[in-house]
C-alpha cells in the first residue's frame, strides 16, 4: 500500500495530477519512471476482482487497464500538462 504522503483520496484533479508529477511527493519518479511504476504488478492489482480490507468487493478502475497505460504514456510524452485548479 501506497505511504499515505501519496495518497490521493480526497483530491481535486489538478492536486493529483501536480503530485503525480512532483518527485517529492510520486517517489522520486522523473515520467519514465513514473511510467515504468504504472506497469508494475501493484498497480496493476487495482484492475483485479477482489475484495478491499473490511471484505468488501473492489470496484476496479473504469478504464481498462492497457488503455489506461497508453493514455498516461500519452500523458508524459506530451508534456504532462495538468489542469488548471479551482
């Protein structure tokens, strides 16, 4: 589980997407790096069924797993451009 210093509950859009991006908050990731923890086994469980802590079943991210790599690779390469904040 992720240290809660990167948690990202409770964030609007821009918060997250300045966190992703902050080495000092995404540990210690340039967006290579960034990428390559994307691709990793522990992120990649959040797209398995299953149940959470308290045994209730997980509800897996709307966007399907592979497309959701090419979007953030996308996302990097373009520049890793985040919204502005409200």
């Amino acid at each position: 589980m992720a240290p809660l210093a990167m948690g990202w509950e409770g964030l609007t859009p821009a918060l997250r997407c300045a966190h992703l991006k902050d080495a000092s908050r995404n540990g210690g990731r340039n967006g290579t790096a960034v990428i390559d923890h994307l691709k990793t086994a522990l992120v990649a469980w959040a797209w398995q069924p299953g149940d959470d802590a308290r045994n209730r079943p997980r509800t897996p991210p709307p966007v399907p797993y592979d497309e959701f790599l090419k979007i953030a690779e996308l996302w990097i390469n373009s520049g890793a451009a985040c919204p502005e904040p409200n």
